[in-house]
C-alpha cells in the first residue's frame, strides 16, 4: 500500500521516477529480508545496514530517495517516529557542495576594458548593473522607465512568475556610480516617445529581449561570438556568473545574508511582496 501511494508520489515529485521507485523498492526488500516486515519498525540501525549491503555491490545507495519516502510516510501519517535517515549519520548527498561561481578582480578590470574598446551605452549600462547589484538577464530586459525611482538611486523589480500581474513589486536594488552615469548616458540616448516603457531598446526601438541581450554581451566579451572575432575575451560570458560574483562579494562585507538575498531577488527571502514607496 505504502509503496504504491509513494509511486503516485514520485510521478508527481520527479521528472524521472524510476530511480527513485527502484531504490525504495530495494530498501523494502531488503527490510524484508531482514524480517523487518512493519514499516515502523524500521531503525536508524535499519537504514545503515541497507547502505552497507549496496557498498558491498560496488553500488552508492541513493538515500535521499529512502529519506523522501519516510516524509512521505510521516506527512501521511503511516510512520510515527522520526525520520530514520539521518544526514550526520547516513551518506545521501550525491554532489559535493559547489564553490561560488565568481570573476576574479583581473577578470572584471578586463569586463570594463572591452566594454570601453567594443561596446555601447546600453553594454556598458548592463554590465554596470551586473556590478553593483547583480539582477538576472530577464530581470534587467523587464525594467521599465516607472521602476526607476525619481528620489533615491534604487530599481524596483517586479513578479517575473507566469502568474504576476505586474502590479506588485518584489524587492527593490540600490545602485552606485557606475550605474548613475551610465543610465543618465543611456536615457539621453534612448528615443523619446516610443509606444512601450521598456527601458531597453533593440535596433528596432522594440523592448530588448533576454536571447538579444545574450548575443550583445557575448559580442563585446568574448573572443568569438555569433558576429564577432577578436583577439582577446572570454571564451564564455556568463551574466548569471557576474551576478553570483555581486552576491558573493556583498556577503563577504558587513551585509547580512537576508538584506543580500532581498536585493538579489532571491525566491525564500521574497514570500512577502514589498510596496513601492511614494
């Protein structure tokens, strides 16, 4: 019974449930093999002896999935203790933890180099953003004119969820000199009148989109790109990697982890939507 409900389950939780029914179907049987035939007496001790079986095979046992069924189990009321996977005790974590993505201090000095030699007002504008706060691609190509604030140098950002009207607004970035100068530069430059209040602009004066955004940047940044061949660049740009590198340097300083999540935009420090300030 519990198995089948955990099937249902998994079709729902994964893109690809067979692992996950597979090994929990293992652990089962091998529950069973041990005459452990109640779920709820299934140990800790249970769990460790499971592991070491699948070692012997040569094999790493997938324990988060074993973890995810006895949740399973708990929130539907079918196991009454704690969970008897264990993190300090149990290996169910497959990759180890990742180091930050970040462009080192050559790196970003060389960014503004080729940005001077190779691009426009509108590069130079967006690679001022990913400086100094660091927004996602999507982010920067939905910033319109009334997002702007007119007293205090700070974008407001809104609900980019398929969802959102777009009448709320998530959070809200501050912004330095960099950014200053060039979006005064960048506003003399953009045309008046345009039928959308998208603050950046195609060749065409139409919003610039998230896919053209890519290709610019990649024209000033790397070596070779779809149009262009230089001597000198990237071999690839990331944007999502200077925003990574914005994130890492501010939690290096005195700002707390939640204000540098918040004006990242990141989803778990954003539950509540902000109110634009008048």
């Amino acid at each position: 019974k519990h198995l089948h409900q955990f099937d249902a389950f998994a079709e729902k939780k994964y893109r690809d449930s067979a692992l996950p029914r597979q090994t929990v179907r293992a652990f089962l049987a091998c529950m069973n093999g041990e005459g452990v035939t109640d779920i709820n007496l299934v140990t800790v001790d249970n769990v460790g002896f499971f592991e070491g079986k699948e070692k012997e095979h040569l094999q790493t046992p997938r324990l988060d999935f074993v973890k995810v069924f006895f949740d399973h189990l708990i929130v539907e009321g079918a196991y009454n203790d704690e969970n008897p996977v264990r993190a300090r005790l149990h290996y169910y974590k497959q990759h180890p933890k990742s180091t930050p993505r970040i462009y080192d201090v050559e790196t970003r000095a060389n960014l503004w180099i080729w940005a001077e030699e190779r691009g426009d007002t509108r590069a130079k504008l967006v690679l001022a953003f990913g400086e100094e706060f660091g927004p996602s691609v999507e982010a920067v190509c939905d910033i319109q004119l009334k997002d702007l604030d007119s007293k205090d140098p700070v974008i407001w950002f809104r609900d980019l969820s398929a969802t959102s009207t777009n009448a709320d607004y998530l959070y809200f970035a501050p912004y330095g000199e960099k950014t200053k100068q060039w979006l005064a530069a960048w506003l003399s430059e953009r045309p008046k009148n345009l039928g959308h209040d998208y603050l950046l602009t195609n060749v065409k004066e139409e919003p610039l989109r998230p896919h053209s955004l890519r290709d610019i940047l990649n024209g000033v940044f790397c070596r070779k790109s779809k149009f262009r061949e230089y001597s000198t660049g990237l071999k690839r740009f990331s944007y999502d990697r200077l925003r990574d590198t914005n994130i890492f340097l501010m939690r290096g300083g005195d700002m707390k982890d939640d204000v540098n999540m918040f004006m990242h935009g990141i989803k778990c420090f954003t539950d509540r939507k902000s109110t634009r300030l008048n």
